[in-house]
C-alpha cells in the first residue's frame, strides 16, 4: 500500500511539472516578443541579414502552404478542392485550436497507478479576436511546419486498419519547444483507398457529385487528424499514454470525433445499410454507445466524463444530408457570408429527417419511451422508424424506410 502511494505521488508531482510547463509557455506565448525569443534562442534558426531587411508579413490568413497535404509527396492535383475545402475547415475550427494552444488545461488526480493522466480543456471561445486570430494562425503554421503527410494502403503491421481513414502518430524525436510549442511533430497518414476514390472520380470527368462527396470526406478526415496533431504539439509528455477532454463539456477523450462534433454537429459518412433515401449519406451525432462500444472491442480506448444521455443510451437518429449541403462548400462565396463566419453551428446539417437505429431487441414500454423522447423533441413518426420534424413531415415522398432492417 505504501510503494502504492509512493507511486501516486510520483505521478501527481511529475503530473503537476508538466501542468508548470504548459503554464510557462503558454504565457511566454502571449507575448510576441517572448514567443520571438524563444524562437531564437537556437542560433541556427537566427535569421538571416536578408529575412532581417525584408521580414515575412503578418500572418492575416491560414499559412495554407504549411498545413495542406498536397505539397507533400504521394498528393496529386486532383486533390486541390479537398485541400481547399479542409483550409475552410481549419479557420471554421480556429477557436477550438486557439483553446488547445493558447490556454491552460485542468490535469486531474489519479486515484491509482494504472490511472491515465487526463487534461481538460476549457470551453472554446465563440469567436476570436483579431489579434487571438493572427496568434493561432501563426503557431498553426509551426505546427504544419512539423507534420508530414502520407498515403499508405490499409496494413495490420502499419497501424492502419481497412475500416480506417487515416491516423495521426506522434514523431517523439521532433520537439517543438524552438517554436514555443511543448509537444512534438507528427505524421498524418491518408488511406489509399480514401484518395484514391478522389483521383477516380476526378479522372472520370463527368462525376462531379462524386468528386465532391469524396473530397469532403477527405477534407473531414484531414481536420479530425490535424486536431491530434495539434494535441500531439501542445502537451509537453512523449512517455506516457495521455488523454485530453476537449472543453468542460466534452464527454470523451476522442479528439479528432469531438471536434467533428462541435463543427459539424456529428459524423458524416455514408450509410448503405441503413438509410433508405438516395446517396445514402447521413449525419450521426457523437457520441454513442455503440460506436465507442466497437472502438473499445478494436482495443481503441477512450475515455468517457461525465452523465451525458449519449453514453448510455442505445439508440440513434441517423439524420438526412442532402448532397447541397457539401456541395455548396465548394464555392468560395459561401465561405464569405457572414452567417457562416460568425456562426460556429453554421456547418450543422439541420436534422429535419432520419431514421432511427435501435442498438438491440427492446420491450414494447421501452420502445414506447423511445418515441415519446422523440416527440417531446418536436418530431413525429411518418413511417416505421422514420421520423420528421412536424413541419417537414410532408417533405418526406419519395423516401422508402421499409429497405432498412428492422430491429424489434
């Protein structure tokens, strides 16, 4: 009991100096000045009498050459729009990449030795100013500077598995603390089978829908990869599993799912099972207890906090996209409205209709329960086990629920 202690001590005061060392820099960071000098205290990295005389500008836009994929080895020019659309993507996100660089995480105790350590976030701000804006969009780019990108086929012995789109691994002999950055590098690795969906469409010529679809995919899955590469760069320990809650009101440690959460309002995939209108692509909100449920099975473990209603409850609504809804974020003058500007829900899609998925056999009173939930919430039930707002109840022709599986 006694060693057991010692150990837990040893945890919480080694705990307590890496909690220290994120207070230091994020300070020193606030300062332009101080985040200069420590960009200079190597000699190496001094610039030259050149880049003295004729300085970089202020950075007023995403360092798009530093975050985007395309100029690394393995990335075609078919993949411009997907690269364009996941630039739109990091500056929609700026505020939560300016909570994890730019503030303070809580560190919580361990009660035993087995205990991860577990950093929480505060809340996102709802919207920067210009100068927080100019601040995360500079170490953004540091960060970019640090990130080499890859496309590799699904194998077992390279960390990608064939369900997989990518991964993020950490590159523990890259420190960033030169660019006022306590963590480290990492690499972020595309599936094959996900760019090349890309390629083939675009060569095809006459798939724009496709193009789009799969660009946005992967666009989606390059901002849910990047925000663990940005974790990877803030947090100052190699050694040791850690996990971060992303906001006080975060219920899992999934990173990159809970930023596609707050963005997007939910996972969006497509669905061929269990969505019965066309192009079969859905939103699914996160989390549930089945996805994690699966990932904990695939030795994926992630850590949950809190009493909120989708951990435990065992079923969900997959909600109705409609290809518009992506589409449209290929133009640039929808990224120039000021509803999308300023409105972090403003690339929700609305949930006007989907169909339910029950996770197991349920009684006729839980059943019951179910429905009741969904109509205090406004929705009714038009078909079995589809449902539509009241005011979109009549906007559902043409949609057959019978092709989905019934689970009773």
């Amino acid at each position: 009991m006694a060693r057991t202690k010692k150990k837990i001590s040893a945890h919480a005061a080694n705990d307590l100096l890496l909690l220290q060392t994120i207070v230091d820099q994020v300070r020193a960071n606030e300062n332009r000045s101080d985040r200069f000098a420590i960009e200079n205290t190597n000699h190496t990295d001094r610039p030259t009498s050149f880049r003295t005389k004729h300085p970089r500008r202020t950075a007023n836009s995403l360092p798009a050459k530093l975050l985007q994929p395309s100029h690394s080895p393995g990335y075609s020019e078919f993949l411009l729009p997907a690269t364009r659309l996941y630039t739109h993507f990091l500056e929609h996100a700026l505020p939560i990449f300016h909570c994890l660089i730019h503030t303070v995480p809580k560190v919580l105790a361990r009660k035993k030795t087995s205990d991860l350590r577990i950093w929480i976030f505060p809340e996102p701000l709802l919207a920067l100013t210009k100068e927080q804006k100019e601040s995360t969009l500079h170490y953004m780019g540091r960060i970019g500077e640090a990130v080499d990108w890859d496309v590799h086929e699904a194998k077992e012995d390279a960390g990608l598995n064939e369900a997989d789109d990518g991964m993020t691994t950490m590159q523990c002999d890259r420190p960033l603390l030169r660019w006022g950055l306590s963590g480290w590098g990492s690499t972020i690795t595309s599936s094959r089978k996900l760019v090349q969906a890309v390629e083939d469409a675009a060569r095809a010529g006459d798939d724009t829908a496709g193009e789009k679809w799969h660009s946005f995919c992967l666009a989606r899955l390059w901002l849910h990869e990047m925000s663990h590469a940005v974790v990877n760069a803030v947090l100052p320990s190699n050694t040791e599993k850690q996990e971060v809650f992303l906001g006080t009101n975060a219920s899992t440690s999934e990173v990159g799912f809970e930023v596609e959460q707050r963005v997007f309002g939910g996972c969006i995939h497509n669905q061929e099972e269990m969505v019965p209108w066309k192009g079969k692509v859905c939103l699914e909100e996160w989390p549930d207890s089945r996805t994690l449920a699966d990932l904990r099975r695939m030795g994926i473990q992630i850590e949950t906090r809190g009493s909120s209603r989708a951990l435990t409850k065992e079923w969900i609504v997959l909600w109705k996209v409609e290809s518009e809804f992506w589409e449209r974020m290929f133009e640039e003058e929808f990224w120039l409205q000021d509803s999308i500007m300023s409105n972090p829900a403003a690339l929700h899609p609305e949930k006007s209709v989907g169909i339910m998925d029950v996770f197991r056999v349920t009684t006729v009173a839980e059943k019951a329960a179910i429905a009741g939930e969904m109509r205090s919430m406004g929705y009714a039930e038009v078909e079995y086990r589809l449902w539509a707002r009241q005011a979109s109840a009549d906007d559902t022709d043409g949609i057959e629920a019978g092709t989905a599986s019934e689970k009773r």
